[in-house]
C-alpha cells in the first residue's frame, strides 16, 4: 500500500495542470461537484484578474475511480488551461526585467537563462489548481470520518477579522464566509479588505493577507512526536509554507506563544466522561493555545493554522529591477496579474491542510480500502475510549 502523496505537473500557459494521487484507498465516494466547488472557489475573490474571466477550472478524472468511487490506485486529475499559449512566442514573450519578491531571478539564475518566462510559468500560482484539486480529494476521505475543514481569510493589512468559528458554527461561517467577496466570515473585516484592495487597484500596487484553516472533527493520537519527519505541525507547516507567496506559518497561538508565561500559553487538561463522544474523547480543554496540536500529534482539539501571504509581486507600477541582458537597471516587466489573491489562498490552504490530515489519517488508520481503515479507526477510538477504565 503507497503512502498518500500527490505531485503536481503543468505550466500557467501550458495545456494543462495535472494532480496525481498516490495511495488513497479504495471505496471513498468522490463528490465531484465538491471539488468543481472547491476549484471555483479558488478562481474567485475581489482582486483577481482577467485569467479568472477566461478559465472554467473544472476537474477530469483520468484514472482511479470507476463510477465515482475511488480504486485504491492512482488517482490523475486534469485541469486544462483554456488560455493555453506557452509556445506562441508573440502572445507569450520572454520576460528580461525580473520581478522582486517573484521567481524569476533566483529561478533565471538557477536554470542559466535570461528568460525569466522559464521560471515564471511553473513557479505561477496557477499551479495551486491542481493543489486544490488534490486537496478536495483528501477532504472526501476525511468527510468520511467526520472530519470537516473550514477555510478563510482572516485579516489583511491593519485589518484582522474578529470571529471564532468553532464546530458548532461551522454552517454559519461558511455561509458568511461564501457571502464575502474575500472569503472573511468577519463582515466588517471583510469591507475593510476589499476597500484595502480597491485602494491597491488604484495605487497600482498589490496586497497580501492572512488566512486561517480550522480542521473538525479531528481524533488525538495523529502524527508522531517519535520522529522529527512525522511531527504532524511540521508537515502542516511545510505544507502551507509551499504555497506559492506564503512566508508565515503559525499553530494555534503561533509567535504569540513567545511574549507569554507557561500558564498563560498551555491548555488545561479536564475530563468530562458525558463528551467521550466527541473528538476528543472527553478530554476537555477550556482554551485551545496549542492550535490542536501537542508534541506533533493531534489531541483531539480543532486543528488550528495560520498562513501569511506577501503582497502578489508584478506591480503594475513596477519595481525597480535590472535587465538580466545587459545589467542595466530598469523597472521590473509588467505581466497580466493580480492585485490580490488572498481569498483564493485561503481556498488553497483549506485544502493543502486537508492533504496533510489525511495523509496522516491513512498513516495511522490506513488500509487497502475504506472499509479496512473504518476498522482500524473504529478499533482505535474504541481502545482509547477503555483507557483507564
Ligand atoms: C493564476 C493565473 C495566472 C496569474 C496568477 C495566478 O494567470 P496569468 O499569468 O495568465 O494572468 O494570474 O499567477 C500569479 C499570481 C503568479 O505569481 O504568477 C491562477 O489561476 O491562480
């Protein structure tokens, strides 16, 4: 049995992206519709550019399902680029002047050429379709278990959004969430982002955000304290710091952690044997600092992580750069772009994250098929529910 992996392939302009899953088992219900969901939700958000008006990203399965129920082999999605010209060299021009804060000079240097448009069109967040693709996938598998993955963008700039979403709130969030023209459940939050936007539009500028995912449902023992590899906040970490613009990561309190006491960061530990029904399996904790995560394992609190995205770096103002042909300085080049993507980051993290419990849940519970996993799983809670007795 392979372990869940997924690699992507595909360039911005090329004629299309490709996801391949490795080991998911057999027997998940795949909800198409959800994943088409999940790619529209990514195209969307105030500050998008004109890509977004060209594309349907809709998911093609080419292998691994048969009448929309997983085989337990690899999965390859498709995602066709509609705006597919990586080869027109007229509608599709080499780009000299790099961009800071983007790829293309430490990619140019990398791969010995000039043109950045070599670097640019893989390093491009278009890839992150194909991520989310992937990652929707992953949240059929833990839907499954009860395991539900919430999304959002939680502040930009001077702005941060006020709300808590919790279990219980779910529905409502994501409605108020879906509601946002930036995916921020906050609406006072959420006017202030999009006037931040609107203002970067005009200035010619970009900005960048925060985004926050909140996993559900979630049982303690997942990941591993035993080896540094499988500390599951250091997977959740390295996987939403790959997202193309992310240069922040934080659990639960994140860098806060550092300008408290011990007994102001660490959560009490509190048994209530009426809520061993739920994730936790009774073991309460009134806060929830430690973002669901303790010694690299899950302890059965929400899942709690946060991601900053820089400002998107092609300016239409410019930056200043150099011409890789002659040294020279100049403005950095001008490409079609975004002024900010922040909401569909938040898309993708939702589902980067997704991958990443999954991949744990399968490391832990895995099996063949869905039914073996539902065995193992079941026969965990069910020891960890005695303990003690
Ligand atoms: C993107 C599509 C791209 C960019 C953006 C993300 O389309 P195009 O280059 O054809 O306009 O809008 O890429 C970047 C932010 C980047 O850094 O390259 C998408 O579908 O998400």
């Amino acid at each position: 049995m392979a372990q869940l992996t997924y690699r992507t392939a595909g360039e911005s302009h090329g004629p299309a992206l490709i996801a391949l899953i490795e080991g998911m088992p057999s027997g998940v219900a795949i909800d198409h519709a959800f994943i088409d969901s999940e790619l529209h939700r990514r195209q969307g958000g105030y500050g998008r550019g004109a890509r977004q008006r060209i594309e349907e990203d809709r998911a093609i399965f080419l292998s691994g399902i048969r009448q929309q129920v997983t085989l337990g082999s690899p999965i390859a999605i498709e995602i066709a680029n509609a705006d597919s010209r990586i080869d027109d060299v007229e509608r599709t021009p080499p780009v000299f002047r790099p961009r800071p804060g983007h790829a293309d000079l430490a990619g140019s240097i990398k791969w010995l050429t000039t043109d950045c448009r070599a670097t640019l069109e893989r390093a491009s967040a278009r890839e992150t379709a194909a991520r989310t693709a992937a990652g929707a996938v992953a949240q059929c598998l833990l839907r499954t278990f009860g395991i539900e993955c919430f999304g959002f963008v939680c502040g930009s700039l001077a702005t941060t959004s006020a709300v808590e979403p919790s279990a219980a709130t779910l529905q409502k969030m994501r409605t108020a969430r879906d509601a946002s023209e930036v995916y921020c459940p906050d609406a006072a939050a959420s006017a202030s982002i999009v006037a931040a936007i609107h203002q970067a539009k005009v200035d010619k500028d970009t900005v960048g955000g925060m985004c926050e995912v909140h996993v559900f449902g979630v049982v303690p023992g997942l990941g591993s304290c035993a080896s540094s590899d499988l500390r599951l906040d250091a997977r959740l970490a390295g996987a939403v710091m790959s997202i193309q613009a992310f240069k922040g990561v934080e659990i639960g309190l994140g860098n806060e952690v550092a300008r408290r006491t011990g007994s102001q960061v660490h959560d009490p530990i509190l048994f209530d044997p009426s809520r061993r029904g739920e994730s936790h399996l009774g073991f309460v904790r009134p806060s929830n600092n430690a973002g669901g995560l303790e010694g690299g394992m899950t302890n059965g609190m929400p899942i709690i992580v946060r991601g900053a995205m820089k400002p998107i770096s092609t300016l239409l103002r410019g930056m200043p750069s150099v011409d890789l042909r002659t040294h020279e300085s100049t403005q950095s080049q001008y490409e079609r772009s975004d002024i900010s993507a922040i909401a569909a980051a938040s898309v993708v993290m939702e589902n980067v994250v997704a991958f990443e419990i999954a991949r744990a849940m399968c490391e832990k519970f895995g099996g063949d098929s869905l039914g073996e996993m539902r065995t193992n799983y079941d026969s965990f809670v069910a020891a960890a529910r005695r303990m003690g007795e």
